[in-house]
C-alpha cells in the first residue's frame, strides 16, 4: 500500500456497515457464525429430502433434546479452546459426576435428595477441575497430558463407584423429570417474549450509550432489523417446538447455560481476559492479567460444565453405568466447539458457535439414525464434517497472517 | 506552563552491572534522559542495550549500580514497580493480543468497568474506554482506523503506533522503546518518528533503542553509544555526524567523556 510520505496511513472507510465489517472478519480470519449456519441449512435440507420426518417438530425436539449433553459439555471445551489449551477429561468428568449422582439418588428419593445429589456431583467435577488446573499451571504439566491422565483414571473412579452392580438406574422422579418435562405453551412465548425483550434492550442501550459519549454508533435500522430477526428465529424455534410438546426442560436449561456463559465471554472482565490470553499470553502477562488464576478458572469451570452435562446426560438415559462418558462423547463435543468456529489455536470463537456446531453433530446423528445408516457411515460423514471445519479454520488464519503484516 | 516545560531529569543509570553466568553482559552503563527530551541508545549486536533497557523496565535487576527516577535511587525488582514509577516500555514483539480490537489493547489489564447490577455485577465498559482513548489519540497525531477493529488487520506501522499509545495513555513519564521501526516501511517509520517526537512534546521522557542510524539521526536530541557492556560516548545530536556515531559502535574511536 503506498501512503504518501509524511502523512499517516489511510484510515479505514468509516462506513461501518454490514459489508464492511463482514470484510474486516474475513481479514481477521474470524469468520463467526457463518460457516456454520450454511452448514446447518445444508444437512437440514439434505435429510429433509432424504426422509420429510426429519424437520417434524417431534424429531426436531428429541434433537435438540440428544444434543443437551454435547452442548453443554461443549461450552467448557470453548473455554478451554479460548485459552489455546484443550481438556481430554471432561467425558470421564461427566462419567464420573452421573455415577455419584445415581449413587447418590438411589438412597435419597425426595426432590430435596434430588437437589442435593446433583450440588454435590457438580461440585465433583469442581474438584477435578480445580485439581487438573493447578497441576496444569502451579506445575506446568501440558494439559493435553494432564487431562489425558485424569480421563484414565476418572475411568477408573467411575468403575470403582459403580462396583459389580454395573449399571444403575436412576430412580428419583425429580432427576428424571428434568429429561421428561416441558414447558407449557404460554410459557415458551413468555420466555421467547423475555429473550427477544433482553436483546433489544442490550443492543439498544449500547447504541444510546455510544451516542451519548459522542462516539460512532451502528444505524438505527440496522439494530432494528438484527432485533427483527432474533424476534423470528426465536419465535420460529417457540413455535415448532410448541407443536409437538412445548420447549424441553432440559434445552432450555442448555440455552441458559449457553446465554450465561455467552454473557461472562463478551462482557466481563473475566471472559475479556481469556481471549487476551488466548490471543497473547505473553502480552497479558505483561499487561498484569493474573494469567494462573485465569487458566485454573477455565479448567474449573469445563470440569464442572462436564459435570453438568453428565447429569443432564443421565436423566436423559435413566441411569449411569460403567461405559457412561466413555464412547464418543469426548470427541464430539470438542468437534462442536471446532465445528462451531473457535479456533485450536486460541483467542478466536464463541459459545454460541458451540450451539450451532452440537446442532450440527446433532443434526447429523439424528438424521443417520432416521435413515438406520450403519456407524460406519454416520462415523465417516462427522468425521469428514470436523475435517471440513478445521480446514476452513486454518485457512481463514493463514490469510490473516498474510493480511496481518 | 514554563514551570513544567523545564527539564527534569527523570532517568539516570550509573555504573549499572549485570553478569549472567560466565557472561559480563554489562560492564559499567551510565546514561540519562530529561523530559520532553528523546535519547537513543545505539550499540552493535551484543553491545548491551537491550539488558539496559530490561534492567530500566523492572524486567531483570542489576548487580551493581543505580538506577535513579527523578533523582530517588530506585529498586526495580518487577515490571508492575516500574509502571507504578511511570515507566511504561513498547516492546520489539509489540505485546498486543491480535485478537481484540484496538480499544480492548490499549486498555488490556487495566479494563473499565460499569455496573450492571450495582455491587453484585460490572460488566466491562467499551464504549467508556473508547471515549477515553479518542481525545489521547488525538493529541498524539494518531489517526487509526475504528477502534473496533481487531488488531490483526492493522499494518505493521498501526499496530507499533498502538503499542506506543497505551504506554501514553497511563500517562507515563518515560516510555522505552526497544527498536521501533525494524520491521517497517519507509512511510510507516516515519509516522512512527513523528509519534516519538510528540511524546517529547509532551514532556515525556524517551528512550530509544535502534539499529537504524538514519532513525536516530532524525528523532534523537542525545545519543549514548554502548560497546562491549559500557557506554563508550554520550553525543549531543547537533554536534555529532553519522562517522562519529559509527566509530564509537566499532570502537573506532578514543573513549569520547561528557
């Protein structure tokens, strides 16, 4: 670029519009949500065609009912991916907290017991978190070492815990209820009424707040037009699943889960300081950043999601046993966060692209089963999906290299 | 207004030894900066300016010698006491976090908050920080694309010019900067120069460390020459032409004493 000497640089068009700052990620290399949602679309149209059950509202509910615990479990991987780290426990974690949970309900079967019961299985997870994050940072074992290390020996807890009986079935009403219940109607258009309520006084107060301090804010419409779309897409999701039988306890749950932590990355300091970290330990270090404290944070909180989705995952199956966080679960939640769009190397994603891309995976298994394809080829098809969405990944960084300097 | 346009001085380093292991990396290193001044540090490869500059930024501690702030002799035993001083150093790797935009960089470990939920919950705020940034900007001469923009797709000379701006945004006095310009271009270098001076107006206090003669020629009032671990010669700007300077860095030349 050639600048005539003795002036600065060019600024950037001003015009802070759709296009151009759909340019600017590109340049960054973060392209969000995009990719993600195209595939989405794809794989819903594919399996619309290949069999019309598949965008029933009944299917579309056990869908986002079997992706709970891949989600969940997926929003601690995003945190850990943000840190440039990664966490190969959180599977056995979630093994481990479901069989103290089972254990736990099976002599306490009051909804008292019930609450009780599942405080101390996340608190579990807790434990393994704070335990895996110091050792990661006070003594500065690699993580991947680290969390691999605890997943054997999790593995093992769980065996121990559940002993000759092998597997045992939850039997408290209340832990099954979680799995079992749904929202009535008005309920779910109360709640869709307060989501659609909150992003607008979001998006609006930070215009107003931008104009008051005299800076550059979006246009008016164009907030406008992003309200309208959140305002149909929830409604569109309300009513669908209004149809068959309300929204599912247990995916709302996620969704909070999902909107909290979407919160704590984009507007505390907390999740700030993880993607400086991300970005650039070093520079957050020099910045002052507590950069330990932040890590073993992160650890702790992806051990105790792990938890969580491990109890969601045993309501859901009615009860744990020794083979339960073994199978696939590991993999795929880390291929959702991936598969959503945060980034191996640290500093780029989000939660909420850990939603779309479980949806993603969920999308597929669903869909496979409907078809009965074999293993085989459900296997292939995800597998080939993660390949597709770290390619793009690792393509949009080199071009960022490239356009960076 | 004349009473704080006078010079102080703000850094003096006497005698300033560091020895790592079999190494002697610095063998007697004496210089001082005043406000509103600019002094270059120049020295061959291996010389010891970047140790000088590490002891002067809290990041290693001499062995032997002073280092004195506003004529107090001061221990610097970690960055953050320097900061605390008003030392604030741009280093060569930048230390910017690509990721995050312009205003999350200038503003890094030192967030602003605004409550959401008064005494329960602050979330941080952008738009305070960004309103602040603007006017320090301004009086620096920067122009820089939205301050949302992310880092990553700033240019090497924009980027070096954020990394100077949050040293001045905490209103420092001394702002140490370890080789500026080495990886940029001709227009880039100089937009970054006239950044320097600014600061000088300003009445910070500069300490520069280049390679590139040319630079120092343009944006220094003093040069202090090190050789070997030890300042060979201190050099008004004026008085002084690129032979001297290099003779000095080769040892060329007889110790020059000022």
């Amino acid at each position: 670029m050639s600048t005539v000497p003795g002036q600065k640089e060019p600024t950037s068009t001003n015009d802070e519009g759709l296009f151009s700052s759909i340019k600017v990620r590109l340049a960054s290399g973060d392209l969000g949500l995009i990719p993600v949602i195209i595939a989405l679309i794809v794989i819903w149209i594919v399996f619309q065609i290949l069999n019309p059950h598949f965008l029933d509202p009944r299917n579309l509910s056990n869908l986002v009912q079997q992706i709970v615990d891949i989600g969940t479990l997926a929003i601690g991987v995003t945190f850990v991916l943000l840190l440039g780290e990664i966490d190969l426990s959180i599977a056995a974690v979630s093994g481990v907290s479901a069989g103290i949970l089972v254990i736990l309900a099976t002599s306490w079967t009051g909804p008292f017991g019930a609450i009780i019961a599942i405080i101390i299985a996340i608190l579990s997870g807790i434990a393994i978190g704070v335990f895996q994050g110091l050792w990661v940072t006070l003594i500065g074992v690699p993580a991947f070492i680290v969390t691999l290390a605890g997943s054997l020996g999790y593995q093992g807890i769980l065996l121990a815990l559940l002993g000759d009986t092998g597997t045992v079935p939850v039997i408290n009403p209340t832990l099954l209820a979680i799995s079992s219940t749904y929202l009535p109607g008005w309920l779910g258009w109360l709640l869709a009424a307060i989501t659609v309520a909150v992003f607008a006084w979001a998006t609006l107060g930070q215009r107003q707040r931008r104009t008051q301090k005299g800076l550059k804010a979006t246009p008016i419409n164009q907030l406008m037009l992003r309200i309208i779309g959140v305002a149909i897409i929830t409604s569109i999701v309300v009513l669908t699943l209004n149809l068959y039988k309300g929204i599912p306890l247990s995916a709302l749950i996620l969704i909070l889960l999902v909107f909290i932590f979407g919160f704590v990355t984009q507007s505390t300091l907390f999740g700030r300081h993880v993607y400086a970290l991300g970005g650039n330990a070093e520079a957050a270090r020099r910045a002052g950043i507590k950069v330990k404290w932040v890590k073993v944070s992160v650890f702790i909180l992806a051990a105790g999601l792990a938890a969580v989705g491990g109890i969601l995952g045993a309501s859901r199956l009615g009860a744990a046993s020794p083979a339960t966080g073994t199978g696939d679960l590991l993999l795929l939640s880390i291929a959702a966060a991936i598969i959503g769009g945060t980034s191996l190397f640290g500093g780029r994603g989000s939660v909420y692209n850990a939603l779309a891309g479980a949806l993603v995976l969920g999308s597929v298994e669903n869909g496979m089963d409907l078809l009965s394809a074999p293993s085989s080829t459900k296997y292939l098809i995800e597998g080939a999906i993660l390949l597709i969405a770290v390619t793009i990944d690792t393509l949009t960084r080199r071009r960022r290299i490239k356009a960076g300097r | 207004m004349s009473e704080a346009n006078r010079p102080r001085e703000i850094l003096r380093v006497e005698n300033l030894k560091k020895r790592f292991g079999a190494v002697q990396a610095l063998k007697g290193v004496n210089l001082h900066v005043s406000s509103g001044e600019v002094l270059a540090l120049v020295g061959d490869n291996g010389a010891g300016k970047s140790t000088t500059i590490k002891m002067v930024s809290g990041v290693d501690q001499p062995d032997e010698g002073t280092i004195s702030i506003e004529g107090r002799a001061v221990k610097l035993n970690g960055p953050s006491i320097a900061e605390a001083l008003g030392i604030q150093t741009v280093y060569q790797d930048l230390a910017l976090c690509d990721n995050l935009d312009i205003v999350s960089n200038l503003f890094l470990g030192k967030e602003l908050k605004r409550p959401l939920i008064p005494g329960v919950l602050s979330v941080v705020d952008k738009e305070e920080m960004e309103k602040r940034a603007v006017p320090v900007l301004d009086s620096l001469g920067i122009h820089l694309p939205p301050l949302t923009t992310p880092v990553a797709s700033l240019s090497g000379g924009q980027r070096q010019t954020v990394a100077v701006a949050r040293a001045v945004l905490w209103g420092s006095k001394l702002v140490l900067l370890d080789e500026p310009t080495a990886a940029l271009g001709v227009a880039q270098t100089r937009s970054v120069l006239n950044l320097i001076r600014t600061l000088a107006k300003k009445d910070i206090a500069v300490l520069v460390i280049s390679h590139n003669l040319t630079d120092v020629f343009q944006v220094a009032d003093r040069i202090t020459v090190l050789r070997h671990g030890e300042t060979v010669a201190h050099y008004k700007n004026s008085e002084v032409t690129n032979e001297d300077v290099v003779a000095a860095i080769t040892g060329a030349s007889r110790k020059v004493e000022m």
